[in-house]
C-alpha cells in the first residue's frame, strides 16, 4: 500500500512499534538481523505517534513499518517484510 500524502514519506525505513507487542519484537528483530538503518518509533515512549502511525496505515494494528518510497506494511509477515527489504536493496544498488 501506498501513503497518500508525501508528508507522511519518511526519508529512510521507519517502523512504529511497541515492546509489549509481539509482532514489532519480530519485525524489529529481522530488521536487525539484516543490518538495516532504520527509525524506531517507540508509542509507548510518544504515544502522540500512534495517530502518525494510524493516518499511515488507516488502522490501530502495530508495527507499522514505511519505506521511503511510500509503501508500509501493517503487521507484516517475516516473509512479506523480508521481500520488501530484498526489493529496497535492489532498487538501492
């Protein structure tokens, strides 16, 4: 999916997420594995962020994770998340 406006495109990886939640500790932890560079959004350190993270998504559900070309995942699968990061490098080399 796509963000709609260009606002809301962050320059690099962003992922809005929160510890207590068992899919951001995982797409969190793919990411790491992976050596990416990325921006974590803790919402329980700013919860103000939950409505950045929801006017993204258009939905409550966490992690969401955006690249800069304004795709997002919303509670993204090891393997559709994975895809999307071997595609980013791709695009980026």
């Amino acid at each position: 999916m796509t963000i709609a406006s260009p606002a809301l495109t962050p320059a690099r990886i962003t992922m809005y997420g929160a510890d207590w939640c068992g899919d951001c500790r995982r797409s969190k932890a793919l990411l790491d594995r992976r050596g990416i560079d990325y921006d974590y959004v803790d919402l329980i350190a700013t919860p103000e962020a939950a409505d950045t993270a929801k006017a993204i998504s258009g939905r409550t559900n966490i992690p969401v994770v955006i690249f800069p070309d304004g795709e997002h995942f919303t509670e993204p699968s090891d393997a559709e998340l994975g895809a999307k990061l071997d595609a980013y490098a791709e695009a980026a080399a």
